[in-house]
C-alpha cells in the first residue's frame, strides 16, 4: 500500500479525507472522540513534515443541507485540544470561502471543511463536486476507513484527479487493511467468528464467508432467534426475521458441511417489554413462552462460548450479545467481552469492531486488550466479506 509514511508532505497542501462522524450530546459535544484520535497520526505527520492540513470528513445524515446538529463546527475544540494548535474551520466544504482559506493556508497549518454531506452530490458521486474538491490540495490521502465502502465523492471519485504518486493511504486506513488481511490470509487455528445484534441480514453475507474460514461461528443477540425459529424452536415476540429462514436452515447445513460449528443460545433472559424495570426469567431458547421475547443470553450460554473463545487462537468480534444499553440484558455481552481479553492475553489475535462493540469495550475498559479495534462497522464487515471497498481501489487505480 501506498502511505503517507513514504511522502514527504514538505510544502505541499494535503487534502485527507478524515472519518470524523462521531456522537454528539443534545448540546454539540462530542461523547466518544475515538474517531478522532485515530486520524491523528496520519495529521501528525504531514505537519511534522511542515504540509499543510485540509481535513473534509461526513458527520451523520442530514438530509436537505445545512443542520446545525449535523455541523463539524462542533469538532474543532476536541481536534484543537488533541493536536494542542489551532485549526481554522470552513463554512463550506467548496465554494468561495473553502478555496480562499484552503488558498492561504500555511505550512504546519490545518483547516477542516464543513460536512461533506450537506451536499447531496457527495453521497451520489458526483464527479463535477469530486473535482471541486480536489482543487482544494495537491495531495490526496485517504484516511477514512469507515467509509471505504462506500462510493462516494470525495471517497472513491476524487483520486482520479490526483496523479498516482500523489494519491495514497493514510496511516488509519492502512493499518485497518493489514489487520483484516491478517484475519483473512494469516489467522491461526481455532478461528471464531462472534456476531450480535438485531439483524441476521446485516450479517448473512459474512457469515457466509467465514464458514469455510472459521473452526466456530458463535451467534447471539435478536439474530440468534431468526436461527432458533428456523430449527422449530419457539421464540416468543423476539425479533425475528421470517424473509430469512429458508438462507438461515441453508447456512447450517453448509457449515456442517465445512466441519464449521455454529453455536447458538441454548438459554435466554427473557421479559415482557424492553425495560430496565421489567420482570425477567431465564428460560430454554428454544422455548420462549408467548408474549415474552429473549434479550440477552443466558448464564448457561455464556459460560459454554466463553470455552469456545478461550480455546481460540483468531476471534472476530461484530455486535453485542444482548441489548447492552439495559442493565438487566447486558451480563452476556460482558462475559464474551472479557473472554475475548483474555484470550488475546494469552495470545490469541483479536479484531473487534462496529459502534456496539466498540462502545462495549470503551464502557468496560477493555479496548486496550483486544489485539485491533476497527473504527469502521460496515466497511469492516464488507472487507471481511471478501469485498472490494470503491475507497480503496480509488487509491490504486491508474
């Protein structure tokens, strides 16, 4: 991969496209800065080599122009904070003020553009807004990870107006890319692919792609249900895709085919309403009793996969296992968490990734024992998947 470690940024005005889409508090302020204090590095080192800085980045979905909850304006004290100097702010992201201030930036200086997306023409690619862009700098460096999938403007369009050598990875996004890879090309036996949350739509594609990869497949959270219904087990009012039992009943059969185990939930808690103060039983997954629904595994469930975890030399982790926010449903999220530290303390590789997980980890103080944390959900599972992400090809396309 082509990175900003091997430029020299020396007198030269660097455009980066940054993932700067972070939570905001009802009050502007940014609750998990994650994102970033990742792209520092990369920011770092174009000014250590006296470039000069042009950071344009999305934040949220607004859908017709300007929000003012949607503004990067509200970033800049935390980025002024983590880089200690200041950074001059854009109303626009193109435009007669863009170019003025992207014009008379000085070397060792950074300006970060207003959100891309207040633009419709960035979320179509549109090339004529791409080129707008581009104008902005010499240099293009991709930095945004959590984007890579998707082909957007100033993500996949805008390299082709750069020159090759001078359009290349940031140091965020390359080391996104060598930690899949090693998942994908270099993982060490038993690998254990761990999934959660609501969805097995989100999640049947990489699910697939992993059978013939993984030695187990541990699924929990609403998805789990889609499985357990698929099998004739009764699931009460938990989620439940019906579109999806047929490819569900087919993953199974393929993974006996691949030797691959996948393991399920044999116990639920289970409530009546999704509530903090609801009443709560353990019961069967299997046999979850009409007008209840299962909102996390059960002790009996987590304490078998913690052994298959603990076991494992690779583990893959994408969702919470429970509904995690609801104290009384977060126990078996928290157990396969702490299971994933520990056997990456023992020397297992460990990649987590998606905003559930990571906020799981950043609550539980555990972000520091995983091997790799992924900033980026989506394009992390498109990567895993076995997909070319537009982001990434942009880059090397001649």
């Amino acid at each position: 991969m082509r990175t900003v470690a091997d430029f020299s940024c020396t007198g030269k005005k660097v455009l980066v496209r940054v993932d700067f889409n972070v939570p905001l508090s009802s009050d502007f302020h940014v609750t998990d800065d994650t994102r970033i204090r990742e792209a520092l590095p990369t920011i770092r080192k174009i000014l250590a080599d006296q470039g000069a800085v042009i950071l344009m980045s999305h934040l949220g979905r607004p859908k017709n122009g300007y929000e003012e909850k949607f503004s990067l304006k509200h970033v800049v004290p935390v980025l002024a904070s983590a880089l200690r100097t200041d950074v001059h702010f854009a109303d626009d992201c193109v435009g007669g003020e863009a170019s003025a201030k992207a014009t008379t930036l000085k070397p060792n200086q950074i300006l970060l553009l207003e959100n891309l997306r207040f633009h419709s023409e960035e979320s179509a690619g549109d090339e004529s807004f791409a080129k707008q862009l581009a104008a902005l700098g010499e240099v293009y460096i991709n930095d945004a990870f959590g984007s890579a999938h998707r082909a957007h403007a100033s993500t996949a369009v805008i390299a082709k107006f750069f020159q090759p050598e001078r359009r290349m990875f940031g140091l965020l996004m390359a080391k996104e890319v060598e930690n899949a890879h090693r998942v994908l090309h270099e993982s060490k036996k038993p690998m254990t692919l761990v999934l959660g949350g609501a969805k097995v739509s989100d999640k049947i594609k990489l699910i697939r792609s992993f059978i013939p990869l993984a030695d187990n497949i541990i699924i929990g959270g609403g998805m789990a249900f889609t499985f357990i219904k698929a099998q004739g087990g009764e699931i009460g009012n938990s989620l439940f895709e019906e579109a999806l039992v047929n490819e569900a009943l087919e993953v199974l059969r393929l993974a006996v085919d691949s030797n691959t185990q996948i393991h399920l939930p044999t116990d639920a808690i289970v409530a009546e309403r999704l509530d903090a103060d609801a009443k709560t039983k353990t019961v069967n997954a299997n046999a979850i009793p009409s007008g209840w629904m299962g909102l996390d595994i059960g002790l009996k469930s987590a304490k078998a996969l913690r052994k298959v975890i603990r076991g494992s030399k690779t583990i893959v982790w994408n969702g919470p296992m429970g509904v995690f926010e609801i104290k009384p449903f977060r126990e078996g999220t928290v157990v396969i968490a702490k299971a994933i530290a520990r056997a990456t303390s023992k020397g297992a590789f460990s990649l987590a990734g998606g905003g559930d997980s990571v906020a799981v980890l950043n609550q539980l103080k555990l972000k520091d024992k995983m091997s790799y944390v992924s900033t980026g959900g989506g394009a992390m599972l498109a990567m895993l998947e076995g997909r070319e992400l537009p982001g990434i090809l942009a880059i090397g396309r001649s």
